[in-house]
C-alpha cells in the first residue's frame, strides 16, 4: 500500500465532504431515524458502491486517455453543473 496516496486520498475526500450535500442527507435522515446506526450503515454502504464504481472507471480511462485530459473533462463537468445549479435546472 502506498501510505502517502492513501493519506492525500483521505484528507482530500474527508475535506472535500465535510458539509456538502451528502452530509446535510445524513444529517437528516439520522434526525428523522430512530436507528442512526442504520442510516450510518447504509450511508457507508452507498459511499462505498459509489466510490467503487468512480475508481473503477478512472482506473479503465487511464488506460484510454491521459490523466490531463479527465481532470480537463472533470473540471468543465464541475462548470456545467455549477452553471445549470445557478440555472436552476438542476
């Protein structure tokens, strides 16, 4: 295992996460619950499927194209969804 990717890999998700809108669901969901263990398990569940999934395909585009190009491609998705939030479409 690589130490370094997986401390990088850590602080980047765990700062990028703190207060967005997964955390405000669960924060919800755990008030609405009378099983907060249970919404914390399936929360880890569904994070875990998802980031699965994410790692998966960047590991098969890597193969593909440049990593310069998915962060490029990964940027202007960020854009795209921030101009059509501010929009309101999304």
């Amino acid at each position: 295992m690589d130490w370094k990717v997986c401390v990088a890999t850590f602080t980047t998700i765990f700062l990028a996460e703190l207060g967005d809108k997964t955390q405000i669901a669960n924060l919800c969901l755990a008030a609405q619950s009378r099983s907060s263990f249970s919404v914390f398990i399936a929360s880890v569940l569904a994070f875990g499927v998802v980031t699965f999934i994410t790692v998966s395909l960047g590991g098969i585009l890597c193969r593909v194209l440049r990593p310069e190009y998915i962060k490029y491609g990964a940027a202007a998705l960020f854009i795209v969804i921030g101009i059509l939030m501010f929009a309101g479409k999304v």
